[in-house]
C-alpha cells in the first residue's frame, strides 16, 4: 500500500527523499539496476545518458518516477519493482549524476552550427538527422539527449576514445581475392553482414573467407584544428539541441 500512496504523492508534489542518505542509497539502487545500460557514471552504453538533466518521457520527478515504475515501451528500459521511497532515491542520484557532471555551457549559436555540420563538417556523409543523412555512423537526432556537451566535443576532436561495438567495421578477403569493408552489422558462428559505403548489405559466410578483421577504432576523423574554437562550439551547440 505504501508505494501506490507514495506514488500517488508523486503526482502532487516534488521528490521528498533528498538528502545526502538518499543519494548514497539511490547510487547502490542504480548500480545494482542500471549500470549495465547505462553506465557506471551514467552517460550511456545500450541505454541513454543519463548525466544531462534532460530525459525523452518528461524531466520532472512525476516523469522520471512513472518511467522507472513502468518502463518505457518500445525500448529495452523494463518496469522495475521497486518501493516508493527506493523510486525516490533512484531519482535524487540521478539528478545528483547531473548536478556533479560539471559540463561546460552551451556558448555556439545552433543555426551556425547546423551550417557547419552540413557545411565544412561534411557529417552528413556519415550521419543522419531526422531521416536525412548517411547510416554509415550513429543516428543524431536526439543526441541532445543521449550526450553532453562535453561528451559531444571529446567525439568530435578525439572519436577513437569510446566506440560502440555495433559502429565497429570489419573488412574481409574472400578465398577467390574478393576484399570487402563496411559496418559490422551482425556476425554469429558461420556468417557475417556488413554494410558498406555505398550503404549496400553485403552477406558473407566465413567458410568462404581466407581473412577476416574486426576494426574497432572510429572511421570518424578528428576534427581537432579543422574547426576554429568558435565552429566547434557552434555545431556542439546544434547536436546538443537535437532532441
């Protein structure tokens, strides 16, 4: 009866659990729940960043308590079973996760920073936008929400850093001399798919390999003395407004 009171609670009023105690226990509450998705420092993996203060169902602790309560539908974010007061604490580390992150602010003007992404940057060739774009690199559009603005210009200046397992490349050599090179889409026991830079699907069975190689660095280039310093925070200041 408690949590159904509690939440009911959640409705009217802001989160009553935070204090330092409550931080403590809703830090033991997400490693033990969130972690794995999430990330031990919260700024994503499978699941979102969860360090910006900006969340897709709603930023409020109303929000935040029915999306930990009931899952989000559509994605791999399950209901969890918690009580009341743990929903509670849970929320108060997250907000803690963003208070702590220290991120710069947001300096670039967005519209200038749109012209260089599609512009100089030339991101377009690799990423897309609201349907508009390349798959060859990480969907964009609501990377404001998924990364910060610090998380943005360490991928825009050092992209070898943190590259996720589903944008490593592969390229393979065929027993009759044939080499192939693209995205690693999917690889089990006996085949591999790639995609490649024409965004072509390309299958292949490994029996019929004579080499194989999984690239696990960026094919993004650094930007790091391509854009001035204004440039730069003018095109994080666009991705950070993706949403």
């Amino acid at each position: 009866m408690l949590p159904l009171l509690i939440f009911a609670l959640a409705q009217a009023q802001q989160n009553p659990f935070n204090a330092a105690a409550d931080i403590d226990a809703g830090g033991r509450l997400y490693r033990a729940n969130c972690a794995i998705c999430h990330g031990l420092d919260g700024t994503g993996g499978r699941g979102t960043n969860l360090t910006t203060g900006v969340y897709r169902r709603g930023s409020s602790d109303e929000d935040l308590f029915k999306s930990i309560a009931n899952g989000v539908p559509g994605t791999e974010m399950p209901p969890f079973t918690l009580e009341g007061r743990q929903t509670f604490q849970l929320i108060t580390f997250l907000r803690s996760l963003a208070e702590r992150k220290g991120e710069p602010k947001i300096v670039g003007d967005a519209a200038r920073g749109r012209a260089v992404f599609e512009g100089k940057g030339g991101c377009h060739a690799c990423h897309m936008v609201k349907g508009k774009g390349s798959r060859l690199g990480p969907d964009l559009s609501d990377t404001g929400l998924r990364w910060s603005p610090g998380q943005l210009e360490r991928a825009i200046l050092r992209p070898d850093d943190q590259v996720a397992p589903r944008y490593w490349h592969a390229q393979a050599l065929t027993r009759d001399g044939r080499k192939y090179y693209g995205v690693r889409l999917n690889e089990d026991t006996h085949s591999v798919q790639l995609l490649d830079s024409g965004e072509n699907l390309v299958s292949l069975w490994k029996a019929d390999l004579r080499g194989y190689e999984i690239i696990r660095r960026s094919t993004m280039p650094s930007y790091e003395g391509r854009l001035s310093r204004a440039e730069l925070n003018d095109l994080i200041a666009w991705l950070a407004s993706l949403r």
